[in-house]
C-alpha cells in the first residue's frame, strides 16, 4: 500500500485535476452517484476494486442471498422508462437477479466507459494549494480529482473474529461478504457456518439439502421472521407501472422508504383477541412491514413489544419440534427492533432436518479452529468447509482503511478513533471535497432511498458551487458537532437499535461504541438538508483557489 505521505510530495499543484468528481465503489449508491455527476455536466470517473458492479450486491453472491426490501421499492426512480422496462420477477429478488438488473443499468446509460474495475483505492490525500484530492490507486496509479465521493457503503468490510488456527484449516473457507464467483460445491460435504445474522439465517436454508451435514454455530439468537416473498404477477407488473408516480411520491416522502402503511392505532387499543389476528396478518406481511406497519408503540412501550415477543416465540416452538433446539432460537438478550431483525425463508424448519445441528456458542465457546474442523468447549467436530457468515466492520471500516489524509495531514481514522464524526452523514471536518453518502451516520430506512437523498444533496452542492466559482467545501465544525450530538443524543432513546447491535460497532473488539447510523431518522436528514439550502450553505466554509480567484477578478 502506498504511504499517504509519500503521495503528499508526488502532487503537483500547478496541475489540473484529472476529473471533476471521482466516485469510489460501484454499488447502488455509487452507480447512482456517477449518473447524477454526468448528468449535471461534470467530469467523473469511478473506481471499483472488484471485477464488476454491485458492491454489496457483487461481493454477497451467497446462495440465499437476496433483497429484504421490496425489489422495486430498492430500486432506481430517476427514470420512469428503466422502471417500467425492468420487470422483476420476485417481489424480493435474489443475488443474481440483483446483479443483473444493476448491470442493464450501467449499459442502459452508458456509464460503463466512466468506471474503471480492479482499482482498489490506496491513499487519497488533500492537497490544499490546488484543492484537490491526490488517489493512488492500484497499481500505483495517482488521479486528481477536484471532488471524491466514497460511495464505499456499509457493508463492505467482511469481519471475521479473531479464532486461534483459523488459517491452519486445510478445507475450503469462505466468508459470506466475499463470496466467489465460482459456485461453491456444497454436495455431500461436511459444513459449518458461524454466525446467525442476515447472512447466516440465508445461507442455512439454502444449502441445507445439499449437505452432508451442516452445523450452525450460533452466539446470539435473532428476532427471525418469516420473509414471505412471492413471483410478481403479470397483474401486479402492471399494477406497478401504472402507479409509478404515486409510488415515486410514497417512497421519496415517507420516513422509512418503504411502501408499507403506518399502522394507525398502539397495541392495548385493541382487544386481545384483535391482537392476536393482527400479530398473524403481521407474521404474514412481507419483510419489514413487521416494523413499519406494526402497532405504532411496538418499539417504545416493553409490554407492547414483549407481547409481539412472545408471539413469536410461540412460532418458533411451533415450527422447530426439538424443544431444546427451540430454546436456543429464541432470543434472550433483545427486545424486537434492539438489533437489525432478519426476514428469513424457511430457516427454522431447517433445523427440523436431521442433518442440520444447532451449536450454542454461549453454552460451548470456540476454542479453535483445527486442520481438520471446529474445537469447541465440548470437542471436535470436522468439517469439508467453513462459512464465515459473521458480519463486517459496519460504517466505518471501509472509509478509515482508505488511507484518507485531510487537511495538515489529518487521517480520518484519527479524526474518527473516538466514532464518527460528520454533517449529515455526508461531510467531516477537515477533509474539504470528500462526501461519504451512504456511510456513518446514515442509512436510517430503505438504504437507496437514503442514501439517494444523499446523493441528490451533494449533486445539488456541487451545482451550487460551479455556478458561484467555488472550488472547495468543508463543514464548519460547529455544524458538525451540532449533528453528531444530535446522534448521540437521540441514539440513547428508543426506538433506537441497541448498544448489543453492531449499529453500535458492538460485533468489533476495541471498536467505539458510537452509534453509526442516523437515529433523528429520513425526516432529521431532509430538515437539516432543507435548513442547509435557506441558509445559503453557512454550514460550510467555501472557497476559490488562489488561482481561480485571480482569473475571475
């Protein structure tokens, strides 16, 4: 990796940038991003360190992996053509539908000839006297760039914990966040998979007929609900391109970015015969309409959610007919809501299976991984294959590896080393031109739909800038401790996720205990946003090189 100060003395201030706007990563964010750049005029390039488009969406091709959000809700709304032209064919799409559609996408627009693939970011550095960042990029490549959008997402840094041997098993190992292209051959194999988080609760289902034997290794039980996806019907496609405005208008106005309706009554307003068919119309709702459309103080009032708990519970005992294996299943720790609730498919049933084996890693901990398997407190079970399905350094692990110097040299992993500090989950002080949509302090609801407002955002700036003559941008620090002590403040209220949950960087030894996303939620966001453009952008400090402003005087 290139030192960040030894990219310092390669800059050449008298140069001009290489490109206007440099976006890094190719997910759905940074697809979005680089549309929005070219389609307002600017230059822009983007950089990818894999082989293609997607981001998570590339990287998470675990079999089982798809969208928990409603595929057309998740999807692209500038354009009502692409809207109505793609018909997806499952209410929640999977891996390789997902990777499709992104890839129509790209061609669709023609933005495949701006992105450059296998260029892994090695240092970005600011270079005060041309007000541009200096990229180093894989292998040893610099481009200067006036603005850099790290568009590097959330899930983006695999976490895999720290097990003695783990590098000694002389079997196959994967992890779910970097899952290869090849299909894995799961055929009659000896399986075990860590971890039981969205990930986890996708691949055992999917793979369980497969095996020889699978072994789940389980630390903490989730608030699993049913996903309950569906093949969308020729009615429905039709139904849904006919209402595209009213549902562009749903999705861009409401807190979450869902479709789903707000519930409009609290739990003990109903009878408890009224509740019990809610809880089963709920059980069978798709996805996250389980907490969107759920009683309206499911995540403030203990005995609402204790109740909606208990029902639950009741389901588990209900599928899973080995009582012990149940117990494990059920969560005693959280609260529905406290941790980031996974939809699953068939995932308790899965256990009901005589190859499948649920591990308790509170009652025997991992000693080790061995050559041939996993030693727990309770002995050694061998295995053909290992599946990581343990999570990643949420919010922050991509950026703070990046090699990020600000200005004097700042690292933003040293700006950052007590949590993030940000405006509007977008910008950090002392690191002028850098935007990170989509990263800390956002995310609060369908993440496009988020992370797009975001984006529209940081588009409209750079507009704003080019029409006044400005070539740099940087918060003020007291807008941004203004925002990220709203986080903190409100993050200790519910319905906030709880500090168990790795929104809190919980899941990663030595990691702040910050919350990471924005807990003043979609509305805070558009507020604030709202208040920037009254007020004239006096949140930022903007600025003309010394070049620029002796050509406009």
């Amino acid at each position: 990796m290139t030192d960040p100060e030894q990219a310092v003395a390669r800059t050449d201030d008298r140069l001009a940038p290489d490109v206007d706007v440099l976006v890094v990563g190719a997910g759905i964010t940074g697809i979005y991003q680089l549309y929005r750049a070219l389609e307002a005029g600017f230059s822009a390039q983007l950089l990818e360190a894999g082989a293609g488009v997607g981001g998570t969406w590339y990287w998470n091709r675990y079999p089982g992996a798809r969208f928990d959000s409603e595929s057309y809700t998740y999807a692209y709304l500038f354009s009502k053509e692409l809207f109505e032209e793609w018909e997806w064919r499952e209410h929640f799409a999977g891996q390789p539908e997902i990777e499709r559609y992104l890839n129509h996408v790209v061609d669709r627009f023609d933005l495949r000839r701006h992105m450059r693939f296998g260029a892994a970011v090695n240092s970005a550095v600011w270079d005060e006297p041309s007000a541009t960042w200096s990229v180093v990029v894989d292998p040893d490549t610099v481009i200067r760039a006036r603005f850099m959008v790290a568009a590097t997402g959330n899930l983006s840094v695999p976490y895999y914990p720290d097990v003695p041997g783990r590098a000694d098993f002389e079997g196959e190992q994967y992890h779910t966040g970097r899952w290869p292209v090849t299909p894995v051959d799961f055929a009659g194999k000896r399986v075990a998979v860590v971890g039981t988080g969205s990930s986890g609760v996708q691949v055992v289902p999917a793979i369980a007929e497969q095996v020889a034997s699978l072994t789940v290794y389980q630390r903490t039980a989730n608030w699993c609900t049913p996903l309950n996806n569906a093949p969308i019907n020729p009615d429905e496609q039709a139904r849904l391109r006919a209402e595209f405005e009213p549902i562009c208008e749903t999705l861009q106005t409401s807190a979450s970015g869902f479709l789903h309706p707000v519930h409009d009554r609290a739990t003990f307003d109903d009878s408890e015969e009224e509740r019990r068919a809610f809880y089963e119309r709920m059980w069978n709702s798709p996805g996250f309409s389980k907490l969107t459309s759920n009683y309206t103080d499911l995540l403030f009032d203990p005995a609402a959610n204790a109740e909606w708990c208990e029902f639950i519970v009741e389901r588990i005992r209900g599928i899973v007919e080995d009582p012990a294996t149940a117990e494990r299943l059920i969560p005693k720790d959280h609260r529905f809501g406290e941790k980031r609730p996974p939809f699953v498919i068939g995932y308790y049933e899965a256990f009901n299976r005589p190859n499948v084996t649920l591990v308790d890693l509170k009652e025997t901990p991992i000693v080790r991984v061995t050559a041939g398997g996993i030693e727990t407190t309770d002995g050694e079970r061998p295995f053909d294959v290992l599946v990581w399905a343990t999570g990643f350094d949420y919010g922050t692990g991509a950026l703070t590896r990046m090699g990020i110097r600000g200005r004097n040299g700042e690292a933003l992993e040293d700006h950052w080393a007590d949590g993030p500090a940000t405006f509007l989950g977008i910008l950090s002080t002392g690191f002028p031109n850098l935007f990170f949509p989509g990263g800390p302090h956002a995310a609060a609801g369908n993440n496009p739909r988020y992370n797009g407002d975001q984006v529209d955002f940081i588009m409209d700036t750079l507009v704003h800038l080019r029409r006044h003559g400005y070539d740099s941008i940087e918060v003020e620090q007291a807008a941004e401790e203004r925002w990220t002590n709203m986080i903190d403040r409100w993050a200790a209220k519910p319905p906030s996720f709880g500090r168990s949950s790795y929104f809190f960087g919980a899941n990663i030894p030595g990691k702040p205990r910050r919350y990471l996303l924005n807990s003043g939620g979609r509305p805070k966001l558009l507020s604030m946003i709202a208040e920037v453009r009254d007020n004239d952008y006096r949140a930022f400090r903007l600025a003309r090189t010394p070049d620029s402003t002796a050509a406009t005087a």
